[in-house]
C-alpha cells in the first residue's frame, strides 16, 4: 500500500495481497483521521460480502474466490466512544463463472488485492461523526455530535 494527501483528501493504492478495509483503516490511524468516508475501484482475488437479513436478526455471508473486478466500494469510518475506529463498506463485484458474467454486492467484511485498487479516503472536514450501538441489529449508526 502507498498513499498520498492532496489538499483535504488521501490517494490510496492498494498491492496485490493487501487487505482493503485493515489498510483503509490504517491510514485512519496513522494520520489521525476519526471519520470519513471513501470510495474506489480495483481487482481482487477474494471478499467476504454479507446481507442482513431482519427476519433472524443475522447476517448471511458470502464468499467470493477467483478474479473479481472490483466495481465500486463505498464505505465510511466513524469513531467510538472508545476512540475504536469502525467501517461501514459496501461493494459490487463482477466476475466471470462457468463462462457466464456474474455479479455480487452487499456489506463487505473484507477483500484481497489480486492486482491493484484505487481508493480515496476524504476526512471529514470540521467535525466528526460518531458511533451509536443498535441492540437490534448488533450493529453501529452514526452518531452526530
């Protein structure tokens, strides 16, 4: 991974075998950044996309393995009480299976580079955003301060 800061926003590359979401919020840490949000492209060779699904109260999980064009990743970074930074992700995946296109998208956990991924991070400019646990979902919302 390497990254730049020009004017309020971080470029980010991504390398083969890097993992989006822990470098993502790396730099977050290293430079300092309690909220943002981020947006990106890239290919990877594996993620981890979940659906929530109401009626259970869980999530499902998917796993994704072989060439998968990373077509969009948009996500934010928001702050704990505790100071803990957290992710919200989501993303959509093309790839090719049994010679037919396919698709998938949700909530992304995680996924490794295959070859490149151009993210940027934009900080929130003048504030933070927060985080507020939901007991209903077992998730966090943002929380304005």
């Amino acid at each position: 991974m390497d990254y730049r800061k020009i004017g309020d926003t971080y470029y980010i590359r991504m390398d083969r075998g890097d993992e989006v979401i822990a470098n993502i919020l790396e730099v977050c840490r290293k430079e300092s950044i309690p909220s943002a949000v981020f947006s990106g492209i890239g290919g990877c060779k594996s993620a981890e996309l979940q659906v929530f699904i109401p009626e259970t109260g869980e999530f499902e999980t998917e796993q994704l393995e072989g060439m998968l064009e990373l077509v969009s990743i948009n996500g934010n970074v928001v702050s704990g009480e505790d100071g803990r930074l957290y992710h919200h992700t989501h993303a959509l995946f093309s790839y090719k299976q049994d010679g037919q296109h396919g698709m998938a998208g949700g909530h992304l956990k995680s996924t490794t580079i295959l070859y490149t991924a151009e993210i940027e991070l934009r900080p929130t400019v003048g504030g933070s955003i927060g985080r507020k646990f939901d007991p209903e979902t077992g998730t966090g919302f943002w929380e304005f301060k």
